[in-house]
C-alpha cells in the first residue's frame, strides 16, 4: 500500500512540473473567431502595398482601406458616420481605414465586456462581439455613447492623433481662396 501511494504522489508530482514547465496557453475561442474575422478582411493590396507609412500588401496583422470598407459595409457602418471614428478608437485604428490584429481582436473583445447598464445590449449579443450581427449590435451601442461627454472628449481627442500623417505635427488645413474670404 505504502509503495502505491509513493508511486501515486510521483505520478501528481510529474504531472504539475510538466503542466507548469509547458506554460500551455488555454484556447480562447473568442479570440479564434476574432481572428478569422479580422483574416476575411486583411491583406488586400491597394496603394502599391504602401499607405500612410504602413506596409499593407504583405503583412498578416494589417487590414488595409479597401479591407475596412468592406468590414465596415458587413456591419452595416457608412465610414463617413462619426461611429467610425468611435469603432477606431475602441479598437486601437493606427491610422485612418487601417486597422491592426491585435487592435481589432482585442478591441471587440473589450467592448463584448460590457458595461452592466447596457443590458438589452447584453440581451441582444450574449455579452459577446465575435461575430457580424454582434458587431453589428455592438456599433448601434457606440452610437448611443456620444451622448456620454467623457466618451464624446475621447474620441474627439483620439481623432485629431489620428488623422494626421505620421511624423505631421498638426493637421493640414486647406486655404480658402482670397475670393471666399473678401464675400
């Protein structure tokens, strides 16, 4: 009996060092559908694969303009709505049209989090933005945040870092014509 327990305390022995020295990352299956999202629309080449400083025809964890637009019509967002620029903050946009993997992913999964107060939001989504129509969903509730001054501050801020070129100091602005301005 004795040896059995030994060989028994040995066997739960190996068993923990082995799981701690592998350090196995669980699967996160949000995360998998998050991904293969972001993959359905990455990677189509535009510009010569070069916008804005950003190569964007070759790598994996960019998806570019043209992959946005199409994003954007899946969920039902004209680009030109002030949403966008939400969506873009919520999910960490480098640059405008340009989102990144780890922003995208991670950005959706924030915003499935969801506030307690936004229950029929709950309701709706299963507290979970991991597919089109939640993310779907999920944009409408963005649209009910500007109302939120705090929120609305954020985003106007987020916007002006944003919009500028990389390396531009300021936005440009465009000259009126000297006619406009003697009217």
């Amino acid at each position: 009996m004795s040896s059995f327990l030994s060989s028994r305390k040995k066997q739960t022995a190996r068993k923990t060092s082995s799981s701690t020295v592998n350090n196995h990352v669980p699967r996160d299956p949000i995360r998998e559908r998050l991904n293969r999202i972001f993959d359905q629309y990455k990677g189509i080449t535009l510009l010569g694969g070069q916008f804005d400083g950003l190569d964007v025809s070759s790598s994996e964890d960019i998806m570019n303009i043209e992959g946005t637009m199409s994003y954007f019509q899946a969920i039902g967002l004209d680009p030109e709505e002030p949403v966008g620029l939400a969506l873009a903050y919520q999910l960490e946009a480098p640059s405008l049209g340009i989102f990144n993997r780890h922003g995208f992913v991670e950005g959706w999964r924030n915003l499935g989090c969801c506030p307690p107060h936004l229950t029929v939001w709950m309701m709706l989504t299963d507290g979970r933005c991991d597919n089109i129509q939640n993310m779907t969903t999920t944009t409408g509730q963005l649209r009910g945040q500007f109302i939120d001054d705090q929120f609305h501050k954020r985003v106007y801020l987020f916007t002006y870092a944003f919009a500028k070129p990389e390396g531009q100091r300021a936005l440009r602005t465009f000259p009126f014509p000297s006619s406009e301005l003697q009217s």
